[in-house]
C-alpha cells in the first residue's frame, strides 16, 4: 500500500514536470511551502511536500529501568492543489510513521472567499485548539496530554462546512457531520463496518482584535511577533451518536447489549472551551474539556443479558471526566522559544480505580530553536506526570524537524 502511493505520487509529479514545456506554467521550490506547480496562467495550482521529524525519546517510570527510543517520529507527504475558476481545492496527506498512513484525503468546494464546504477525510474543529494544529505546527514535541486522550489523530471522515466574516471583530462559525468513527472509519473490508450512528457538532470562534496575522494562525507560538494584542475564544460541542472506542475515533473495541441481546451503544459527548493570546513573543493558550456519556439506560455488558452495567463501570470503556491544559511561551527576535504547560485531568467517577481518564497533573518544560520561522526547527522538553493511581513518569525528548 505505502509502495503504490509513493509510486502514485511520484507519477503526478512527472506529468507535472513534464508539462512545464508550455510559457503558461511555472514552478518553484520554497522551503516550508514545497514544490509548487502552476499552469493556465494561474487557475490551476498544485504543490507537493511534507516534512520530517527525527526524534529521541526517554522515559522513566518511578521504580523501573528508563527506556530509550529512537524514531522517526513523523514522516509527512503532503499533495494539494487548486482550480481557481471552479472554486475547488483538494489535499492527500499521509504519514509513514504510521501503519495505517492516510490521514488525510478531501475535497473543497469555495462558493465564496467566507465559506468552505468539504467532504472526506480531514483534521476536524470538534477537537480543542491544540488538536486543530497541524503536527509539524506543535508548540512542544508532543501534544497535551489533553489532546493525546480525548482524541487520536484528530482526523474524521464527513462534511465540514467552515465560514469566516468580520475584519476588526472576526467571527468564524463551523459544524460538522462526520461518520463518529474516527479516520478510516470503515475499516479495511466489506466486513469490518462502522458501528454506531452519526457525530455531530459544530465551533464558534470570536476573534475580538481582528485576526492574527497571515501564517500565525494555525500554531499556538507567536512566531509573527504581533504587534497588536490578539487574542481568539472558542466553544466546540460534539455528540457521537452509538460510540464503540474510548474516544469515538475507532470503532469495535468493545460492544454493549440491550435487554434482548442487540447492540445498545451509549452517546459520548464532548465539550470543548479555549483561548489563545499573543502579543510581541508572548504567547497563552487555555484549553477546557468535558467528556459524557448519555443512553445508558438498561445496558448490559454481556449479550446473555445477564450482568448489568453499573453506572461507574461506564468510565471504564469511555474516557468521561474534566481534563484542562494550560501553556505559555515566548519566542525571542533571534528565534529561540521558552515553554512552559500545565495539565491536570479528573475523571467522573473519581473512585473508580480502574477508569480509563486517570487522576493526574503535569508539567512540560520546552526549548525550542527556530532557524527559518516553523520550517527548520530543534525542540526539546521535558515532562513530569503525577498519576495518583501509579509511579509518577518522567519523560524528555528531543527532535528535529524540516518542512520541505
């Protein structure tokens, strides 16, 4: 599979070279930006690129040996174009890091320069504001603990209808319907089918000062340097309608019955509040989550219908709690970042030991060295996780990242 896309894009690319024969078509490599490619006087435009980021990773358990891991982190690819006169956009993007490497795959119609509609697979705005970042665009090396448990890769397969007005006083409505599934959410065969109904939801974001400025939007390090005070509040609400993984993005992990022995899978809903602040270098980003479950209401956990699930046991296959995260930093005229986030989650049910949200806080130190703005950069941190349930954690990495 990972053979034939590489073989797949590789060959749209020589067509793409190929037709640079004609006056009309122009091309030009920028790091950050990739290869871009552009024909008919402009009205058709495409670009390929990626990026890459080698890292080390160390992690440490109170009481156990430390562990050492070297990887390639994030291995991204990245094909994308534009047909200016239909009002039309595309992206396929892919990481080979992973086994399963397509997170991306959609299509964008613009009927006007405020409104976008997109079907397919693609990074929602259900998430909290970190999630809805770009993993070349992350603040540290990794993502909050926030993002890493309530979602997976972000990635959902629907449509995405997103709308932006104002100038001085920006407001930017989206909703969202999507399979509730996660990224691939139909599985790999005829046989292996999505599970449960619909997701549902939508996000409001006020920008009270205007935007930012172009580029410094979609990371949360204010990399621009704004000389304005500008600051974004956000609200995301979803409901996953029949849900069968701890988060909603998967399907088939476990399965819960009704009285006569059919599927009876409960509701998970999430609740999402932000803020993101910048001003000269600074920057402050303040996330909220609240995770629910709803439809439970005679459910047994055995198709026999024979053992009842108990109201707590609930936390037990869905992630349900209150989880925040908050981080600042602040990015010098010469490029380099001090970083700082705190974290802390609370499950619902905080006596039962054995709920998948854990009670726990953390801390995150970063440093990171930007050479040519996001597109070459060292980060490093270091994280300490006090879980009340285990030996408190410590773990430190260090990567490089291109954007090519």
């Amino acid at each position: 599979m990972k053979k034939l896309s590489l073989i797949t894009i590789f060959f749209c690319i020589s067509i793409l070279l190929n037709a640079q024969e004609s006056e009309k078509n122009t091309s030009n490599f920028e790091l950050g930006r990739g290869l871009n490619f552009s024909f008919n006087e402009g009205n058709y435009q495409f670009s390929f690129g990626g990026f890459i980021q080698p890292a080390f990773k160390n992690s440490k358990v109170k009481g156990q040996d430390s562990s050492n891991e070297f990887s390639a982190k994030r291995t991204f690819l990245i094909l994308s174009g534009k047909a200016i006169k239909e009002k039309v956009s595309f992206l396929i993007q892919t990481d080979y890091s992973l086994s399963e490497p397509l997170l991306d795959a959609w299509v964008a119609y613009h009927p006007t320069s405020k409104i976008t509609i997109t079907v397919g697979q693609k990074q929602t705005f259900l998430n909290n504001r970190e999630m809805t970042f770009r993993e070349d665009k992350l603040q540290f090396t990794d993502r909050s603990l926030l993002s890493q448990t309530l979602s997976r890769t972000g990635r959902e397969f629907g449509l995405f209808m997103e709308s932006k007005f104002g100038n001085k006083f920006g407001i930017v409505p989206m909703a969202a319907l999507t399979s509730g599934d996660g990224r691939n959410s139909f599985g790999v065969d005829s046989r292996d089918t999505d599970l449960g109904g619909l997701k549902i939801g939508g996000r409001l974001d006020l920008y009270p000062f205007g935007y930012f400025s172009e580029g410094n939007d979609n990371l949360s390090a204010d990399l621009a340097h704004e000389q304005s005070l500008k600051f974004v509040v956000g609200a995301a609400i979803s409901q996953n309608t029949g849900v069968s993984n701890a988060n909603g993005e998967g399907h088939g992990n476990f399965l819960l019955y009704n009285a006569n022995g059919l599927n009876n899978l409960p509701d998970y809903s999430q609740v999402y509040l932000d803020f993101l602040l910048k001003y000269q270098g600074f920057s402050f980003l303040g996330e909220y989550a609240n995770a629910s479950a709803s439809g439970l209401n005679t459910t047994f956990i055995d198709a026999t219908a024979t053992q009842i699930l108990a109201p707590q046991q609930i936390s037990e296959y869905l992630l349900i709690g209150d989880s925040y995260n908050f981080q600042a930093g602040y990015v010098t005229a010469k490029g380099l970042s001090f970083d700082f986030r705190y974290e802390s989650s609370k499950p619902e049910y905080e006596t039962n030991l054995n709920s998948l949200m854990q009670d726990l806080n953390s801390f995150t130190f970063g440093l990171t060295k930007y050479f040519n703005n996001n597109n070459l950069k060292m980060q490093a941190s270091i994280t300490s996780i006090d879980n009340s349930n285990t030996n408190n954690q410590t773990v430190g990495e260090f990567l490089v990242q291109i954007v090519f």
